[in-house]
C-alpha cells in the first residue's frame, strides 16, 4: 500500500499476538487529515490493540506504522507532543480536582493549551474544585477530553469513549468529538456502539479476529448490504385468520402477540410498506403505530461479524 498524499496515520501489515493469541493479523490501513475514522468491532478483535500500537503504548511484531511521520516506536516522546490520547481505562485520583489535573498534565507539554480556556470550552468551569471521584461519568469523559487536547495535538485517540454513559451524556460526548473535529484536528475512534460510529466517523473499519473486513464511508457500508425492508405495526384487536397469509404474499411474516413485522426486499419497484398498507386496508384490519426499518450500521457489523456473543 502507497502512502496517500494527506495520510497522517500510515499501516502497513500490522501484526501483534500475545503468545498463541492473534490480536491483529497484518492490517493495512490510512487515516487521513481532518476525518473522524472509526474502528469498531467484537471483543478481542484487535481494536485497542490497533490504537496502542499507534501511540506506541505497544510493539507491534511486524509491520510499518506511521503517526504524522513518525515511528511510535523510535520517536515516542516527539508523537507525545503532538498526539492527545484519550485510554479505554483513564482514571484519576479520587481527591485530584479538576483543575488540579489540568494544570499538572498541562505541565507535562512545552505549548500547553491553555486549560483554563478548556475547561469552559467543555463545560467544565462550575467543576473546577470538584474531586474526581466526585463528577459524574460524563464529567469525567469530558475531563479526559480535556487532557487529550492539553497538547494541541494534530492527533486524537479515543477508544470506548461513552461505555457507560446514559443517552444525554453520551449526545454530549458527540457534540464534543464534532467539535474537536471542527476545530481541525484528525480523531482515531474505537467503538462498541454502532450508532456512535454512525453518526460521528467519516469512515469506519470493521475489525473481526483481528483483520479489517469492512472500511467505507458508514453510508456506503450500508447502501452494500443487501438488506431487507421491515415494517412493523400492532393490532388494535385480535390477529384475523385471513391476515398472515395475505401479508405472506409481500413479505415474511412474524408475528408476536398484537406486533406484526413484515421483511420484504428494500429494492422492490413498490415500496413493502405500501404493500402491507394495501392488504391491511383490503382486509379491513385496524391497526396503529405503523413505522418502517432502515438498514443501519449494525445490521452491517452483524452481518460481517455473527450474532454469537464473543468472551
């Protein structure tokens, strides 16, 4: 693989094991200057080990790696300066307060960022005196953040970014991701969650027992499955007899008490929903809360990977 004008993150043939285990088998890849390029996949596909072997937190067994230029390996402290890294297991000192944090790790860097500037760029000025065990999971992330931008790095790894937040603070998290993006810096993402990945990667690698089997646009991932069209409504009363086989002449059907689900082809000339709108009318069946299915980055990353639940 040639080195793309614009590349500031170069792999090639990328391999570590950890005794017999393969954690990541030979993958190539390049992120380019100013996206958002996720990496997500199951347990134990290779994902933090990827990350770790780019800011030089691990040796790789083989392979050739650059991170805006530079060997993580050979030049690690320059990276450091111009990388901000954000670990899948941070954490702080119960009694440190925030702005403690921020000024010893500010002391760290040469051209330290001005963290005061930070804190209310993140939301964070109320919580100034704040014990870290005292801030809440989202307070926390954003502290972190925070740090990883202490450096005004060029570069910024976040691996699992919002595992454990609830929705609001996770919605927060992404606000501040684009945000980091806006400003001009390149953010390397790994990720559990799929709509994450979806609505904040300009592209995304799919990882499974160590090898990228998918690396597209989150659209382009999507509009290549071939996936069926849902439509899903419920029964104001009890299922007609007559019903599942007139809807069994558009579409699969599956039935759950009162909640109907129709699959059908997404590409089909007439639109399934106005098929199974059609018989329901034809039937004389009152139902409500009818609502279609769209392909989404999971049915992706469930198709590439499996359903079984990896340890």
């Amino acid at each position: 693989m040639t080195k793309a004008m614009g590349a500031v993150v170069y792999v090639e043939g990328l391999q570590k094991s950890y005794g017999a285990t393969v954690a990541v088998a030979g993958i190539s890849f390049e992120v380019q200057e100013g996206e958002i390029y996720g990496m997500i996949g199951p347990n134990g596909a290779g994902k933090t080990t990827t990350i770790e072997c780019l800011e030089g937190l691990r040796k790789p067994d083989q392979g050739t790696i650059r991170v805006l230029g530079l060997d993580p390996q050979r030049e690690g402290k320059a990276l450091r300066l111009r990388t901000g890294m954000q670990l899948q297991s941070s954490n702080l000192q119960d009694r440190m307060r925030v702005w403690e944090a921020l000024d010893l790790y500010a002391s760290f860097y040469p051209r330290a960022a001005d963290w005061k500037v930070l804190l209310g760029q993140l939301g964070l000025e109320d919580k100034r005196d704040t014990p870290f065990a005292k801030l809440s999971g989202g307070q926390k992330q954003r502290l972190f953040i925070a740090l990883a931008l202490l450096p005004d790095p060029q570069l910024i790894f976040l691996d699992e970014l919002t595992t454990g937040l609830d929705p609001q603070a996770r919605h927060t998290i992404w606000d501040l991701v684009r945000d980091v993006r806006a400003r001009g810096k390149t953010v390397v993402l790994s990720t559990h969650f799929m709509e994450e990945a979806e609505k904040l990667c300009d592209r995304v690698a799919i990882l499974d027992r160590g090898r990228i089997v998918a690396l597209d646009t989150p659209a382009a991932l999507i509009h290549r499955l071939d996936f069926e069209a849902r439509v899903l409504f419920t029964l104001e009363g009890s299922l007609p007899a007559a019903l599942p086989e007139a809807l069994a002449r558009v579409g699969r059907v599956e039935v759950q008490g009162q909640q109907v689900t129709v699959r059908g082809p997404g590409d089909a000339p007439t639109p399934l929903v106005s098929e199974v709108v059609n018989v329901l009318a034809a039937q004389g069946v009152p139902f409500r809360d009818l609502r279609t299915e769209q392909a989404t980055l999971e049915d992706v990353f469930l198709s590439l990977t499996g359903r079984a639940v990896r340890a």
